[in-house]
C-alpha cells in the first residue's frame, strides 16, 4: 500500500508541473522551481525521515511492553519533534533575505518566509504516521499521502489559471505553491488525526513507561530521521543548488535577470520528466530492499541481484527512449523544442539517480548510512563547483553536465559503498549484451518511426497520440528483448505492472521452466 501511494504521489508530484508551465510560461514556472526544493524538503522529512525516526522509537517501546499510545511518550515525542522542526523553521525565516540575495531575486524572500511555516506542521503528521507504521498499519499514511497530494495539486493548478487569466501576478505562484502545501498539509492532519484517535481506542490500557532517554531519543530523530530523507533528497539537493546558483552564473554570460530566469525556467523543464523516469527505475527495484538484510549470503546476493537487476533495466530503458523522443515531448507538454539538447543531457540523470537510490536503500538496511550522507555531500558540493565553472561558458548545457556529472559520481560511490560493506560488486550482476540490444532495437527502431513522420508539422492532439504510441510500442519492444534473452526472470517480472502480460511473453520464450 505505502508503494502504489508513494508511486502515484511522486507521478502526481512530476505531472503537475507540465500544466503548471503551460500556463504560468517559463518564467511561472522558473519562479515556482525556486521554491520548490524547500516545500518537497518538507513533504519528503513528513513522509519518509521523521516518521521512520518516530516508528523505529515506537517499536523499540513495543519490544519492551510499553504502551506507545502512553501520555508521556506521545507529549516526549512530540515535543521532541515540534522542538526540531521549529528550529528548522526559525533558521529558514532568518536566512530568506539571504538566500533570495544568493538567488539575486528579492522576489523570493516572501515566499521562502512563508514556506517556513510547513515546519510546524511537521511534529503532528510525522508522530502519527511514525506511529502508524511502528504498527505496521499503512492506512493512515498512505491515505493522509494521497489526500495530501491531490489537494496540493488541484490548489496549485487552480492558482496558475488565475495567472494566466490575469487575475494574479506570474510571480505569486510561488506563493500559491506554498499556501498549496499548507492546505495540503492541514488536510492530511485532519486525516491523522481521526487515524490517531481511533488507534488510541483501541489500544487499550497496557502501561507505559515514565522514563524517557532524551539522548538516544534525540540522536535517533537527527541522525535515523534526517537520513532517512536523504535518499529522497538527492534531487531536490540539487535543484536547490541550481535556485541558488544558477541565474547568477547565467547573467555572468550576459543574460539579463529576465532572461536567466526564462532560460532557468526552460532548464527545469527537465526536472519532471527526470523524476517520472526515476519512478520507474527505483520503486518497482526497491520493493525487493526491505528483505536484502538476510542472514543467508546466498538469499543476500539474490535480493540485490534483483533489485539491480530491475533499476538498471527499467531506468536504461526510460533514459534512451526519453533522450530520442525529447524533440517531440518537448514540444507536447511544452509547447516548443527550446533547449532540446540541454533537456537531453540531463536525462541522463534518470539512471545515475535510480542506480543511487536503489544502492542508498541497501546500504540503509546494512547499516551502513554514513556512507550515503558522505557521499550525497560531495555530489551536491561537486555540482556546486561545476555550476559555478561551467555555466559561466556554456550556460545551461554547462548546468546540465554539471547535474549529470556530480549524479554519476554519486552513484559511483553508493556502488563503492556497497562493495566496501557487503563484498559485492551490483554490477557485475548485470550482463552487457541483453540490455545494449535492447536499447539498440528501441533506439534504432524509434528512429525509423519518427523518419516515417513529420511530426514538426502535428498538432498537439496529434502529437499527443503519436508520442504516446511510441512511448508503448518503444517500451514493449525493449521488454520484449530483454525477456527474450533471459535477462528478467519470474521473480522481477512479478515486481513489474502488467505482470500478467509480461509472464505470457516469458512462457512463449522460454516454456514453462
């Protein structure tokens, strides 16, 4: 239940963007980008850091009886978790002024004022949903996920119609996608808190404990909190790098302000798609990491055999398919080609981003997390460094490496990572020639289609239909290749939608073995 949310939450978080851009233009949709790493920060800490902070405590009072529904460990627990947030978003309203200035758009210091508030809303969702989950109930978080999400969603389309009638200015959207947040938010608190009564309920009276270790307490939410996010984070580090860097660096080259911020806006064009494709390469691989910790060094290797096994595949397959079509994607959800080839280049970032997200959650099971922090670090400092020295001389394309460089040394060390702990090399899993034949057929047979075609000269509806064949038909044919030459086996196939369909091909190849 917590992965179909989680999947349609991050589809419904990328897809909003394409209607958000077409009506707010490049500039809307730039000034709504800056904000944008500050309210997913937010979402990600309420959904994946606090609340496993919060489960791995509960559960820990489980183990020794305790009730964790006990007054005293809910209001320690609480105030533990409001005392945090709070800081966080104390810090964030004294540092806006700053960072609007590093941003060279006072226009933003409003905006990141206000986005400060998200963080008292944090203690209660976290708590409930920690608890929740501690239970191994997935109710209450992935209701409260989704109610959330939509909402957001619908308030923040509605605020970019207003923008385009004219009845708000271009830059309030970024105000309009925090009020958006906050009433999301609001939303999935009332939610929770109706799961949190009920659970209380039925509870009963087993006592609690009146002691509370507020170090290891502490520890655990900073440290097992905050890094739980991280792996969700990798993204949104760098976007936030680029809010901060990238417009300065732009009117170094000669841009004026407007034009940076039309230019970045274009840029980010990029980020939904890139996410749309890190979906597809990292959740259905992920559902095999829960269990990759076995005491077995034979059941070990087979769970991330899998796990890589389906990242690689699905995420090598969304990078190529998307790097051919993006001509054609960006004029449909777009409504022009403008900076098609920088948008290629970081659709790289699809597979370095799936291969670390993937490699994170294994070395976060095996306990060994540090690594992962390290590492996500020096990728978000190296893409600092390459932003301010490429952009400068090549603009946007110097971004773009900049993003698809500093995610590839990432996943290079979350793969060293796990070699370092567990003796295992993931890609070596992998074998060379199912999937370079199956990106050759796919690629080879897309470009034969779109030779076929004028698509310059196809309406949107037109393009609509036309891109969407290809997008099935390309993903069929690459599937198709990879079960012929046994590169995905039942267990993966299961892990995949249409597993059906999919088992169908795999007997018709290989027989019922």
């Amino acid at each position: 239940m917590l992965t179909l949310a989680g999947i349609i939450g991050k589809l419904l978080g990328a897809m909003y963007r394409i209607p958000l851009q077409n009506l707010t233009g490049d500039l809307g949709f730039y000034t709504y980008q800056q904000i944008y790493p500050i309210l997913a920060a937010a979402t990600i800490m309420s959904l994946y850091g606090f609340p496993a902070a919060v489960s791995r405590l509960s559960k820990e009072e489980m183990v020794k009886g305790n009730d964790i529904y006990n007054p005293h460990y809910i209001r320690s627990v609480f105030f533990m978790l409001f005392m945090i947030c709070g800081g966080f978003g104390v810090l964030l309203f004294a540092l806006a002024p700053f960072i609007a200035r590093l941003m060279q758009d006072e226009w933003m210091v409003f905006p990141l004022q206000l986005s400060a508030a998200l963080f008292l809303f944090l203690p209660f969702i976290s708590l409930v949903r920690g608890l929740s989950q501690a239970e191994l109930k997935a109710e209450a978080t992935a209701y409260s996920q989704l109610m959330e999400q939509v909402f957001r969603v619908a308030i923040i389309i509605f605020g970019s119609w207003l923008v385009f009638r004219g009845l708000l200015h271009v830059r309030s959207i970024a105000t309009v996608g925090v009020i958006a947040s906050m009433a999301g938010m609001t939303l999935s608190t009332i939610v929770l808190w109706f799961f949190f009564v009920r659970q209380k309920r039925s509870a009963g009276n087993i006592p609690g404990s009146s002691t509370i270790n507020w170090r290891t307490y502490l520890k655990t939410m900073l440290t097992f909190g905050l890094i739980a996010s991280l792996n969700h984070l990798s993204l949104i580090l760098l976007q936030f790098v680029d809010a901060l860097t990238l417009v300065p660096q732009l009117m170094k080259l000669g841009f004026t302000p407007l034009s940076a911020m039309e230019q970045k806006g274009i840029y980010d064009r990029g980020i939904p798609l890139i996410q749309i494709g890190v979906v597809l390469g990292s959740s259905f691989a992920l559902m095999f990491v829960p269990t990759v910790v076995e005491k077995h060094k034979r059941n070990q290797l087979k769970r991330i055999r899998d796990a890589f096994s389906v990242c690689i595949y699905l995420a090598l397959g969304a990078t190529a398919g998307l790097i051919v079509l993006f001509p054609e994607v960006n004029r449909l959800l777009f409504m022009d080609d403008q900076q098609t080839a920088v948008l290629q280049i970081l659709a790289l970032s699809i597979i370095f981003l799936s291969i670390s997200i993937t490699g994170s959650a294994i070395l976060l099971t095996s306990d060994y997390a540090s690594f992962t922090v390290v590492s996500l670090v020096v990728a978000v400092m190296l893409k600092w460094l390459l932003n301010v020295i490429l952009v400068p001389i090549w603009g946007t394309y110097g971004g773009a490496l900049a993003t698809a460089g500093s995610l590839f040394i990432l996943a290079a060390m979350i793969l060293y990572g796990i070699y370092k702990k567990l003796s295992i090399s993931p890609l070596s899993f992998i074998p060379f020639f199912p999937p370079a034949a199956a990106t050759s057929m796919m690629v080879i047979y897309l470009y034969a289609v779109k030779c076929c075609f004028q698509a310059e000269a196809f309406s949107r509806l037109h393009l609509l239909f036309y891109v969407s064949f290809l997008i099935v038909s390309g993903a069929f044919l690459y599937l198709t290749v990879l079960i012929r030459f046994d590169a995905l086996n039942k267990r993966q196939l299961l892990a995949l939608p249409l597993k059906r369909w999919w088992f169908s091909i795999y007997t018709f190849f290989h027989g019922k073995r």
